[in-house]
C-alpha cells in the first residue's frame, strides 16, 4: 500500500474539499484496514448538538474508499471505483471526536484482482464502524463498491 495519510489528506483538500472543511482525515492505512477521524466542530453539527450524518458518512466512506484507491494504485491498471449502494444505521449521538474503522482491505483486494483477471465488474460490501472517545459505537455505515476496468474510446 502505497498511500499515505498525507497524500490522501492533500487528496481531500484538492477533490474533496467539503469533507477537508467539515474536519474529516485520514489517521492510518494499511493492507487490511484504515481508520479516519473527524471531530464535531460548529461547521459540522446539526441542530441537535451532534456531528451530522452525512459528515459521518464521508469520514465512513473515507475510511472504505481510501483501501479501493490504494488497492487500484497498487495494480497500475486502469480500474474506476463508484459507490453503487450503502446503508447506515445510527446508535447514538455523535460527540467529541469519531474515529471510523474499516478492516476490509482483503475483500477488495480480491474484487480488484477478479475484475483485472476477468475483465468483469466486481462488486464488494465493505463496513465501517464509528466509534466515539470512549470506545462507543455510534453508527455504522456499508458500501457497496463498483470497480471495473476501464475501456478505451
């Protein structure tokens, strides 16, 4: 895995600047897992007095979307990557810093490698967890990943 947490927060900053603003950040990545971290801060709360969903949701498909790059990095082949379904469920409030965890990085380390060896789109659920200061599961989010060759016109 050649990607780093600096170059994917740098990432954030040029291509995903609404995530970069609300405080999203890569803290770690490697072969099976990455984990992303984002504190509620005003630009980032709902009324509620806690981190809005959707702020989740981008530091949770971070911490997915991050193993898809560094595994079609890897691969030096031309593969496109499109979320094509998720789902989330919540459990309680989100306070203080979230850190989200994902430890699929074989699973799609595999639908990579099907789609390059068959030519075929792969698809791949990946989950990941967020978890609050104390240890505390506040959501839980899945992503149906797409990757597939890509064609030449």
């Amino acid at each position: 895995m050649q990607l780093s947490p600096a170059k994917i927060n740098a990432f954030l900053f040029f291509k995903l600047p609404s995530a970069f603003l609300c405080g999203v950040r890569l803290k770690s990545i490697n072969d099976t897992s990455c984990t992303t971290s984002v504190k509620l801060r005003w630009i980032n709360q709902n009324p509620f007095k806690s981190m809005f969903w959707a702020v989740q949701g981008m530091a949770a498909e971070l911490s997915t979307g991050a193993l898809v790059m560094g595994y079609i990095n890897e691969s030096k082949k031309p593969v496109s990557m499109l979320v094509a379904n998720n789902n989330a469920s919540f459990s309680k409030k989100a306070k203080g810093r979230i850190s989200f965890y994902c430890t699929d990085g074989l699973l799609i380390k595999d639908a990579i490698a099907r789609t390059i060896a068959t030519g075929e789109g792969q698809t791949c659920w990946m989950k990941a967890e967020g978890r609050d200061q104390e240890g505390n599961t506040v959501s839980n989010f899945s992503f149906e990943w797409t990757v597939k060759l890509k064609t030449k016109k």
